[in-house]
C-alpha cells in the first residue's frame, strides 16, 4: 500500500507540474501580447492614415460601436491575479464566451490589414479604421474576409473559435472571441467603446 509519505511527494510533484504548466502558458501569453503590439505598430507605421508622430484620440463616443459577437465576458480588460504564480497578467482585451461558430463583426467600417494565424491568439483580423484606430479579432475560426478587404458592420468577418486549452485543464465547451481596441498603438479598454448592454446570465 502507498505510504502517507508517497501520497505526499506525489501530491507535491502534481502542484509543481501544475505551477511549472501555468509559469509557461503566463510566458506565452506575456510574449504573444508583446509580438501582438509589435506587429500594430509595424503595420500602422503602413497605414496611409498615418500621420507622423501625432497621437489622435479616439473619435468614437463612449459606448457607442456594436458588440463583435453575442454572448458574455469571461476576461476582461487590464490586471488578473495569476495565485498560482503570486503574479498578474495584463489583458490588453476582452474575452467573449459566445456559440460555436457564432458570426464575428467589425464594430465600424474599415479596411483587413492583418488575417491569419498569430501565435496564441489562433486566427487573427485587424481592422485599419483610419486616424490610429484599429480592432483585432482574435481566436477565429474560419475567416471570411482576408487582408485588403473593406470590411462593414453589417457583414460577417469570421466565425468565432473554439477556446484554447488552459494550463492543467481542458478547453471549456462553446465558442469565444478576443477583441481589442487600439488607439495610436494604445489598447484601450473595450467595454468603455461598445454599447451597453444588460448583462448576459452569468455574466
């Protein structure tokens, strides 16, 4: 039979496996989310709206651009305590828990400067809004517009994705969908732009 010391130093090397598993999908995400807002600098340094230098504020009035997708928020918007690290995770964007497949839309007319697969945000569209201010669709399913597309509200851009596996746990059901707002390179809290809304059940 197993010993109380066995059980113990099996116990302790599943914490640590755990720990070690989530240390590395913390480094992941910390690295993606900085390769993310390299690539926007890079391609707004592309955008013919550019100007030089200046830095525009955002033209949107508060609350007032549609939701990307239905359904609730299941990560929000800057810090989150990581307890098993005794650290946080700065998001840079929501999370929305929607229906598998669920159609994604732009939340304003644009242009596609970005499609396809980035890292661990699955597939990836961001939108060129023009005067600094871009939209990223994340962990996408199919994609239905790609780069150079003009893109409106009232169309269909992706389907959303399935939700990636966390650390030491198993995807949860459903589909999801990352979104950020980006003003002049900055990200800005999303739920401060999108129209409110009442709260889904279990929001």
């Amino acid at each position: 039979r197993e010993t109380l010391l066995e059980r113990t130093e099996a116990a302790f090397r599943e914490t640590r496996g755990k720990v070690e598993a989530a240390a590395r999908s913390l480094r992941e995400l910390q690295d993606s989310a900085l390769a993310l807002t390299r690539l926007v600098r890079a391609l707004e340094k592309k955008s013919p709206y550019r100007i030089p230098g200046e830095r525009i504020p955002l033209a949107e009035a508060p609350h007032s651009l549609p939701w990307p997708a239905e359904g609730r928020v299941v990560a929000s918007f800057g810090r989150e305590p990581v307890r098993e690290l005794n650290t946080v995770i700065i998001h840079q964007g929501i999370r929305i828990a929607t229906e598998p497949g669920a159609p994604v839309r732009p939340v304003k007319a644009g242009k596609v400067i970005f499609a396809g697969p980035f890292r661990s945000y699955g597939k990836v569209l961001i939108v060129d809004h023009g005067q600094g201010f871009y939209t990223i669709y994340g962990r996408l399913g199919a994609l239905a517009k790609g780069k150079g597309d003009a893109v409106t509200p009232e169309e269909t851009i992706a389907a959303a994705g399935e939700p990636e596996a966390r650390a030491g746990s198993k995807p949860e059901p459903g589909g999801v969908v990352y979104f950020e707002v980006r003003q002049s390179g900055e990200a800005l809290d999303p739920i401060q732009w999108l129209v409110t809304r009442a709260p889904a059940r279990g929001e």
